[in-house]
C-alpha cells in the first residue's frame, strides 16, 4: 500500500503547470552503513497527476494498493536539501502497481488481434 502524503506544483518545459503527488510506502527497517545502528523510514516518490490543486489536498491521505520500488539508472549528482552536500547516485525511486503491470502485460495491440 501507499499513501499520498503531499503535492507539489511543477513546470513543463514549455511553462505549463502541472502537479505531482507525493506518495510514501510502507514503514521499513535499514541499517545504517556508517554507524551500523537500525533506524526506520518510508520510501517515496513523486508521480504526474491531471488533478488541480484542490483536488491535491482533497486526496492526501489516500491509501491505495502498490510499492514504490528502487529503479537502477544511470550516475547523477544529487544535493541533499537539508546539507547542501552533493552525492551520486545511480537509482531513483518509482511507484509501481504489480496487479496493473500485470494486467498491461495481458493487454493485445492492435496488430495481435485476429
């Protein structure tokens, strides 16, 4: 399950307005590689809606079924906000329903169909 937590507003590359929702997953354990001690957190990720901006705040809070799952991509550099200090990584996080990925997955196109 996931649940939307917030919305922000964002820019097309031609000007238009647009917003995502921030979504938030399950609650997870993780070990911390410099110290080694156990801390909680949430994995989230952003993803486009055609919602307006009332519609947003109406929705947060809404659980819905899915994960949001690391997606391995190429070397980038990464300013964390709350430091400033610049990291790379090579994944970003991305929501994914499993019962729709499934269910594209047994759609035809056009061009099966007898």
């Amino acid at each position: 399950m996931v649940t939307i937590k917030d919305f922000k507003k964002r820019e097309t590359k031609t000007g238009d307005a647009f917003f995502v929702l921030v979504l938030q997953g399950g609650i997870a354990p993780v070990q911390s590689r410099k110290t080694g001690r156990m801390y909680f957190t949430a994995k989230t990720c952003t993803v486009p809606s055609t919602f307006d901006e009332e519609t947003c705040k109406q929705i947060i809070g809404q659980q819905f079924p899915g994960e949001i799952v690391k997606i391995k991509t190429d070397p980038y550099e990464y300013a964390i906000p709350e430091t400033g200090e610049i990291i790379e990584l090579e994944h970003r996080w991305e929501y994914q329903d499993s019962a729709l990925t499934h269910d594209l997955a047994n759609v035809l196109e056009d061009s099966e169909v007898l």
